[in-house]
C-alpha cells in the first residue's frame, strides 16, 4: 500500500495502543487449489449474491471440518462435490462446514457455497445524488488486511495461495475490472456478465474487482498488456501524464528482481472515496483518483513513486508474500526500497537520498512515539503494523545491508532471493538465509537487532585533535535505552576532511568506543556515518565554523542539509551564517538543500531575509520557490504582501498559489480575507486552494461562522472539501455547543471523512455519553474502528489526551503544508 499517507497516520495512531494480544500465524487444515467467485454486484442497494466454488486438498488424515472466514453473509447452501448439501453454522466471523466423511491427505474435494451478502469492508460503493449529481458511481473491493471475506466467504490470511476466477454480473452500462486474463463479457441487455481469469497462485487479500463507467487507455512492453483505466472526467493525456512510466518501471525492476513480470496484464485502474494512495492487487492495481493531476501540479507532484511502490509489490508482496502479518516487512520495506531504487534510477543519487531523508525523519518519529520490532506478533488489528516502522524502516534496513555488502552481492542476493521464493510465502529468517548462504556472512545480529529488535541507536559523538601525535581522537557513546531496545553493533564510515580526504570504516560494539583516526593537521570536518545510512538519533556539537564548511563542502546531499539545519538553530545572528545559508540557497547544486536552505533563512529570520528570499526565486526549481515563499511568512511588510498577492494571481502551479495564500495570512490577514471569495472559485489539485480558504475560517467571528454553516449544508461545498469544513467549524463549538448535535447527524454522512472527522470533534468537544454514539459508527463502518476506538478511550478517561487522527487521507492533506518539504522528496 503506499507509503507516504500510512506513515503518516498509522505512526499517530500507533501511539494509542496498549497491550495487545499476541497473534501467531493460524494452523491451515485445507490447502486450497482454485476458486471461482460468480457473483451479481448490485450498486444501488449495495449487495452481492451469487455463488463461490473452492477446490481443495486435505492437510490432515482425519479432516471432517472445514472452517471458512465470512462476514455480513447469508449462507443459502452448501454443497459437496456439486451435489450433495452439508450442515453449516456461523459463528462470528466463522463459516464451519461438517463433511460428509472424514477427507485425509490424498483427497481433493469441492466445496460450493450460494451467499448473499451485505458488506461493511471489504467492499465499498460510491454513489451520485442529488446534490452530488456528477460523481462516480463505483464498487470496488480492498481485501488488505483480512476484509475480503465479508464479500465472499473464503480463507482470509496470507498462508494460503490459490487460483481464482471472478465473474462479475452488473448493470448496463457498467463495466466490471479484476484480476488476471479478460476471458469476456457476456451482454444479456439489463446486464452484463465480465469474466475474469488469475492463473498465478496468490493470496486472498489480493482479489479484486472495480465496477463502474471505465475505459482502458491502452499501453505496453514488449508482449505486456499495460492499461490505465480511467472514469469519463480523464482523457488519454490525463492517463498518461499520471501512468506513462510504467513500462520503464516495470523494465527496472525485471532487470534488478531478476525475473519479468510474468502475469497476465498490468492494469491500473483509478477509484473514488479510496482510503489509501494504492493497491498493489495482482495485475489490476487500485489508484487513488486524487493522484490524477493536471501539468500545474508539477513537479510537485507526479504519480511516479506511487506508481513505483505499487508495481514493486507485483514482485514483493504479490509473487513473494509474507507469510504472516507479523512479517509485513517483506512486502512493504521492500516496495518502498525498490522505489527508492527507482528514484536514484531515474532522477539521481541526490534525489533517491533526499527521499531516503523522509525515511529516516519517519522512522525517528514512529520510534520516539511507539518502540516495537519490525517483526511484530503482538497487535489488536493487522493494520495497526502497516506504519513506518515496516516501510520506511524496511527500505533503511535493505539500504544498510546493502552499503554493508556491497552493490554486487546485494543484488545477487536479491535476485536469488525472488528465484527461490517466487509464488511462495515467505518470513525474516527466508530472507536471512538466503544472504547468508550468497554471502558468506553470519548476519544473526543484524537481524537480531533490526528486524526483531525494536529501537534506534542513539548516539553521542564527540572528536577532539591531537595536533602532537597528529590524530583524532573520536569518541562515540550510545545512550539509548537497552532495556527496550539494545546496544547496536554498528558499521560506520568516518569521513575526515583535512585537506584531503580520509575515510575510514570503523565498527561500534559497545556502550562507548574510542578510535584514534591519523590525520595531518586539524581537520575542517568531521563526519560520522557519511551520508546518514543508520536511522539514529545523534548528538553531534559542532562550531559554527564547522557547520559553514560541512554546508558547502560535504559530498552527500544528507550531510549539507544537517550543517544547513544546525545553522539555523543558531541563537547568535551573525552574518557568516546568513551568508552560509544564502549561498547553499543560491548555488548548491541539488534542489533538496537549496529548498533546506530557504526553510533554515525562514527560521533564521535575518534582517534583510525577505529581499534575500524574494530575489532568490528567479529561476530555481519551483519547489524551492515554494520553500521561499513559505520563509516569507516572518516578514509583515507591504512588499512581502504585495508579492504574494501577484504570485498568486500569476503562478502557475497549483501548489505555488497556495502556499502563497497559505503564507498571505500569516503576513497580512486581512488582505488574505479580501481573496476568500477569489480562492472557493479557484479549482487546484485535490482541492487544495479551496481547502486554504476554508480553515481560513477557523478564527470565530459572526462572518466565519455564517460561511461554515452555509459550507455545512450537504451539496454546498465540494465533496472533496467537505471534511475540511466539518473539521474546521468544530473550532467553533465552544461558542456553539449546539454544533454538538450536528456533528452527531454527521456520522450517518455519506462521507467517511466527515463521518470520522464528526467523531473526532464529538471525543474532543463532547462527553462520555458520547461513546455510544461512536461505538455504534464502529459497528455500522467497521473500518473506522482503528481511528475510533482511541477516540473512544479518551471519552472513557482511559486514553491519553492527544488529538487522535480522524481519517488517513485527510491527515495527510491536513499536514502536507508542515511535511511538505519531506512529502516533495518522494513525489520527486
């Protein structure tokens, strides 16, 4: 699934868990073969009916008993071998079948089961109305984690892989996508019958199906089918603009993963309402429609590394897939390294290691607010994993291994790593063996300490030189707490720049290790892990001298970028700062440290910042543009506004115009008042200007007020601003607590933002007779439940007094302003 809005949400909520229950990979009784899903979808009273046939083998000498997973079902019948019905009962989300003998371990036997159901997850419609008469009508599925099941009653955990085939009965005019080969439609007039074929084996989350008004953009690699399935709004050039680099991905990774891609087709199809940025579904990739982008978003933002991260699952995640959650590492970490991969492939190491700076920051963060090991057994829902912690982390720990090996051995590994595993299930210890039988290498602690161990190392640096013996003396201790994490052995580079270069590779074992590095006169700099490759804390004091030069002259972007954020803590205004952080503004080579540089002159706030910022623009990248504009916000002056204003009458990029809106409110409110009317008229990618305006209410005054209430109506604000409105008129509920029972009426919301944000405002703003209330959204939308339930425990007095996130995607756009200049570096 794609990473940049599960970092960001699932490390907040992490935050909120207390003890959780242990959850061992569950004993397979059956080994299932085939399956066949022939089912009638009906989007207007969102139900599915039909049948599912599963062919099977025992995995026992003595099996009589077959239990299924199934959810918002109704169970007609059962049958045997297509003709001789069995006794069934549900219990919970159980389906147990009683056999008509007892089946052993040479036996294979069909199982057909008539259902109706009426699903909570799993399964998801988007409808037009009224007063939203131009949206899509969709359904589509998301099986990830274990939600398949309560559209089709089936085996729902990773352990198990099979062949499936869906057939798909919908209304005219609709069309039906899923999995694997087209194998044809069937029109009966009223309606029309799709027929769809996987012949790879994979696990069950992965089925899927997309129904609704689509056409397929047609796309290939040499004999790969490639589509780009796209809803009437789009043109040909749309879909391109967002997908055209797929066959060049898919080319990458045959070449570095060491096996093509072998299935049927690569689809992706766009879906409305989606709760995550992407699917990775075997061969028919779901893609938020929010990453649909016109040439004004660019270059902040492009589908690339969306679109990376999702075919890499095709491989990780799809063809090799963890066997349990506990493992989700091995899909995830993956997907996020081989973009990564990707990016330096295609936009350069500069780039790529900008990127892997968002890794490293997130990783930091989910540790300081949550400490557990990759590999996590304990949890209270499967999704409560998907996190940075096996993202991001996953990437860094790929990343380690491979400076620690080398480029030619890691990738060796890999590719027979893929050989060995492909269409299999697989855990950390496969993928351990498998280096240390390529390699040679006995990486028991590595695994050990960063796949199940959790915690970062935390490391004090301090050098001091010997101008007598001529060395420096280098001493690293590692404070972190061991009792819930450990103490690291680490492999280090030390860079010494003396006038000439020296690095040297040392290795930290214990709790404080000294080295005593030659060196001909006192160094310039000093680094320590060269290029950031260990995700740490560190605490390195150095001069301002030092932090000036290591600005200018570090070879890696990462270590430019750290100088330039020192220097900008500085409390003494002085003028070789100022320069030092212009000068990496002006003339750094790479885009990423003069963006990092702008963002240090905001904080730095020199005198004469504002001219310095302003006439830095011409000519740079827009996204160090943008990181100009947005360290204007500091200087109130007439200039400052006026420049504002014309930026955001003549910019032309979406996100240009709005963070100089964003930043005319904090420069001269008044002035940005004056354009609300301009802004709600203004169409932007994912609604964005729009969305400034709105919160731009959040200050309570009668006008405010007035405008929310009248935004407040269903239909009277764009459906993609309307959880921004809730979110914002909740600011106002202290001086109207009769808000309090709207918010109840939104959690009946179509939205399910609104219905989650209105949830939000009532644990924030109401009391303990709300519970029920928020209880009952859980029951009626079970995948609320991981935003709710701490919600939940803070009206209960039982959970901490933070604001628990309200929805994934709208957290995301919520902080993009305050991460953007982390965000930016992975839509590179």
């Amino acid at each position: 699934m794609k990473i940049i809005a599960t970092f960001i949400l699932a490390i907040v909520v992490a935050g909120f868990a207390g003890d959780a229950p242990y959850n061992p990979t569950p004993d397979r009784y059956v080994d299932i073969h085939h399956s066949k899903i022939d089912i009638r979808v009906d989007l207007d009273d969102s139900t599915v009916t039909g049948n599912v046939t599963h062919i099977m083998s025992s995995l026992r000498t003595d099996l009589y008993i077959i239990q299924l997973d199934c959810e918002d079902t109704e169970i007609q019948q059962v049958l045997i071998n297509n003709n001789r019905p069995l006794e069934y009962s549900l219990n919970g989300p159980k389906l147990n079948i009683e056999l008509d003998r007892t089946y052993g371990f040479d036996d294979t036997l069909t199982l057909s089961i008539d259902y109706s159901a009426k699903p909570k997850k799993g399964l998801y419609f988007v409808r037009s109305d009224k007063a939203y008469p131009d949206k899509n009508n969709q359904a589509w599925t998301q099986g990830e984690g274990m939600d398949n099941h309560n559209w089709v009653p089936l085996w729902d955990y990773p352990n198990d892989r099979a062949t499936f085939e869906v057939i798909l009965t919908v209304d005219t005019p609709y069309t039906a996508v899923s999995n694997g080969e087209f194998v044809g439609m069937t029109d009966k007039g009223a309606t029309r019958t799709f027929h769809w074929h996987e012949h790879f084996p994979m696990v069950s989350y992965l089925i899927s199906f997309v129904i609704g008004d689509f056409r397929r953009v047609e796309d290939s690699y040499g004999d790969l089918s490639i589509g780009y399935w796209v809803t009437p709004e789009y043109d040909d050039a749309d879909a391109l603009r967002s997908f055209d680099r797929t066959p060049e991905i898919v080319a990458f990774f045959n070449e570095h993963t060491g096996i093509s891609y072998p299935y049927e087709k690569l689809d992706q199809i766009i879906i409305d309402d989606f709760m995550w940025g992407g699917m990775e579904n075997i061969t028919l990739i779901h893609q938020s429609s929010g990453t649909m982008h016109t040439d004004r978003a660019r270059p902040d933002h492009t589908s690339d590394g969306l679109v990376a991260h999702e075919i890499a699952h095709q491989w990780y995640g799809d063809m090799l897939t963890t066997r349990n959650w506990a493992n989700a590492w091995l899909n995830e970490g993956f997907a996020t390294f081989l973009t990564y991969a990707w990016r330096e492939y295609d936009h350069g190491r500069d780039a790529a290691e900008y990127g892997r700076r968002w890794m490293l920051s997130s990783v930091r963060w989910a540790d300081e607010s949550k400490r557990r090991p990759m590999v996590q057994y304990y949890y209270e829902s499967d999704m409560d994993l998907f996190n940075s912690n096996i993202y991001a982390k996953g990437a860094l720990v790929l990343n380690m291994l491979q400076h620690m090996l080398g480029y030619d051995a890691f990738w060796r590994t890999i590719r027979h790593y893929t050989r060995t595993y492909q269409f299999k299930n697989v855990e950390s210890q496969d993928l351990k063996r498998v280096f240390e039988d390529v390699t040679g290498q006995n990486l028991e602690w590595f695994f050990d300490q960063w796949v199940y161990t959790g915690g970062l190392p935390e490391l004090e640096i301090k050098y001091k030189y010997n101008r007598r013996n001529k060395h420096v003396k280098l001493t690293i201790r590692q404070t972190q707490d061991v009792a819930s994490s450990s103490l690291f052995r680490l492999p280090i580079t030390v860079l010494i720049d003396n006038g000439e270069i020296v690095r040297q590779d040392i290795w930290i074992e214990e709790e404080e290790s000294t080295f005593l590095i030659p060196s001909i006169r006192d160094p310039n700099m000093v680094l320590v892990d060269e290029g950031h490759i260990i995700p740490k804390q560190m605490e390195f004091n150095k001069t301002q001298s030092e932090l000036i030069y290591q600005s200018e002259h570090a070879t890696h972007v990462l270590d430019r970028i750290w100088a330039i954020e020192k220097l900008a803590e500085k409390k003494q205004r002085k003028r070789s700062i100022e320069n030092a952080l212009v000068h990496a503004l002006q003339k750094d080579p790479f885009y990423g440290v003069r963006v990092e540089a702008a963002e240090a002159l905001g904080k730095y706030k020199p005198k004469k910042g504002a001219e310095i910022l302003m006439s830095s623009m011409p000519r740079q990248d827009n996204r160090v543009k943008r990181a100009c504009i947005r360290s204007l916000s500091s200087y109130k002056t007439k200039e400052v506004k006026d420049f504002l204003i014309e930026t955001m009458m003549t910019a032309d990029n979406d996100y240009t115009v709005n963070d100089a809106y964003t930043t005319l409110f904090a420069v001269d409110s008044t002035a940005a008042d004056s354009l609300y009317d301009w802004a709600m008229k203004q169409d932007s990618h994912r609604d964005m200007i729009r969305k400034t305006a709105i919160r731009s209410l959040r200050k309570y005054n009668t006008s405010n007020y007035k405008r929310l209430k009248a935004l407040l109506e269903y239909g009277a604000a764009p459906w993609s601003c309307r959880s921004t409105v809730v979110s914002t008129i909740g600011s106002h509920t202290e001086k109207h607590p009769e808000l309090i029972s709207t918010f109840e009426e939104l959690l009946f919301d179509p939205s399910r933002d609104v219905r989650t944000t209105a949830a939000r405002l009532l644990s924030r703003n109401g009391d303990e007779s709300q519970v029920v209330n928020l209880e009952d959204l859980i029951v009626r939308d079970p995948i609320t439940e991981r935003y709710v339930t701490p919600m939940i425990a803070r009206l209960k007095g039982e959970g901490p007094t933070q604001e628990p996130v309200p929805s994934l995607r709208h957290e995301l756009l919520d902080i993009r302003d305050r991460l953007d200049k982390l965000i930016k570096a992975q839509q590179d």
